[in-house]
C-alpha cells in the first residue's frame, strides 16, 4: 500500500490544452511507482480565469466538481480534497460540506489567506467536526512577500494548529523550496501538524532532519508536481528506515489521519 497524499490534476478549464494526457501519464506513472491512492486537489482553475491562489468561488466549484468527475471515474484510486478559498467565508464551508457529501476526504488551502489569520478558524471548526485533514501551502521559512498570494511558512500553520488541537494539519511539501530547517524546528513540538515530504527539493540530510524532529509518525509521503522526486525519496527512505517503519510513512500514517475507509486497505 502507497498513498500519495499530495497530488494534483488538471481539466478542461485550465491553462494547458494537454489536460488529459498530463491527468494519464500522471497515473501511468504512479502505477510504475506503486501508488495505490492520489489524493488530490485541482486549484481552481490553475489561473486561467482567477488567480492562482485567490480562485473565485465559481472557480473553486468548477474545479471541485472536475475532480469529483475524477473521483468517480477512479474510484479505486483517486481521493479528493475540497480546496477553498476561505476568504469566502459561506462559499467555502457550503463547498467543503458538498465535497466531503460527495466522497472526498480531506480539505486544501493554497495561499489564499495567511494560515494564522482568524478568518481559517470556521474552516478547521468544520474539519474538526467532519474528522478529516487539512492540508496547506507552505513557504519553507517566508523572508518576505510574495506577489498574489498571502503565503505562510511554519510557525504561522502551528499557531493555527494550536488554536485547532483536535485538527490534523498537513505542512506541505517540505521539499518544496526554501529552509526547511526552519519548518522541522516549528513544528517539532506541535503534535497535530504532519509532514508532507513532496516537493521537487532532495537535499542531503532533508529526509533524515524529518526524522529527527518528528518521528517517523507525523511522516506522509507525497510527490506534488514532480513524481521522479517523490520516487526518488521513497527509495531512499527504503535504506534509511526499517520496513515497520516505512510502512507507516507510506500510508499507516495517512490511514490514521483520514477518515475511517478512505483508503482500500483501511
């Protein structure tokens, strides 16, 4: 069992023309790799008619609804998250009750509001009450702002975390770009956020800092955009760890966090 819990697809409103054939080779791929499961998001409309990371509501419907399509059309191995934008308040939480109805699993926020900021507290108060994850963009260490997007870094997540203790929370791709050590020393003590391992990044020493600061059971493995380093890690965590151990990154973890069934061996 190997559950991806960081990945993406596309469709037809979005800004490349080859949706469909990027949507196959990603799960061609992840057949070569062993994935059982993607669980995924589609950022509304990836740009094309909102921004990136400020979608309109009709936007993050619309997207919502081709990954539901997604869903229904590979039942056995695709999972969903609603991805929202919480700036919008009512929209977000109607939208997140009618994808969790509708068989997702968990909820993802891009870089739509700070993590810290007070208007995520109806969001995690609705995950919390459905039981299922939160899973956000993360800056690994933000040294400033960026254009078009209110982008977090760690400490902001955990002071979310620790205002939401019964929520799990997913630090996105710690391979991502940036100082991850940074992330590791901020989260090392706040026990309801996880680690996602995606991301493009594969430093010398970022997998065995992962250990050391959370323990293999605050682990999840992902590949985000770029599959050959999720691969990469993978084999990599297969000569650092022992295979009770592994197996926990590779989906024990995830199995624990998500709801009860959402994965085919739960």
């Amino acid at each position: 069992m190997l559950v991806d819990i960081h990945a993406h697809f596309l469709y037809g409103r979005t800004p490349r023309a080859d949706w469909r054939e990027r949507n196959a080779s990603r799960l061609a791929a992840g057949e070569r790799i062993g994935i059982s499961v993607h669980v995924a998001s589609i950022l509304g409309s990836w740009g094309l008619t909102s921004p990136l990371y400020f979608p309109s509501p009709a936007d993050v419907t619309a997207g919502n609804d081709a990954l539901l399509e997604l869903q229904r059309a590979h039942p056995n191995r695709i999972r969903g998250y609603a991805c929202v934008n919480p700036n919008f308040t009512e929209h977000a939480r109607r939208e997140i009750a009618r994808c969790l109805d509708a068989g997702m699993v968990g909820i993802k926020l891009a870089a739509s509001r700070r993590a810290n900021d007070p208007l995520l507290d109806p969001v995690c108060a609705l995950a919390r009450e459905r039981r299922v994850p939160v899973l956000h963009h993360i800056w690994q260490h933000r040294r400033r702002d960026w254009p078009g997007q209110e982008a977090s870094d760690a400490p902001e997540l955990c002071a979310l975390a620790l205002r939401h203790p019964e929520v799990s929370f997913i630090l996105a791709h710690i391979g991502g770009g940036g100082d991850w050590r940074h992330s590791l020393r901020a989260v090392a003590d706040v026990g309801n956020v996880y680690v996602d391992l995606s991301g493009s990044g594969v430093d010398g020493g970022m997998l065995e800092a992962c250990v050391a600061a959370v323990g293999v059971s605050r682990l999840l493995w992902g590949t985000d955009l770029t599959m050959d380093t999720g691969w990469a890690k993978l084999r990599y965590l297969e000569s650092l760890l022992g295979k009770e151990e592994l197996v926990f990154v590779r989906w024990k973890n995830a199995a624990r966090i998500f709801p009860p069934g959402a994965f085919p061996a739960d």
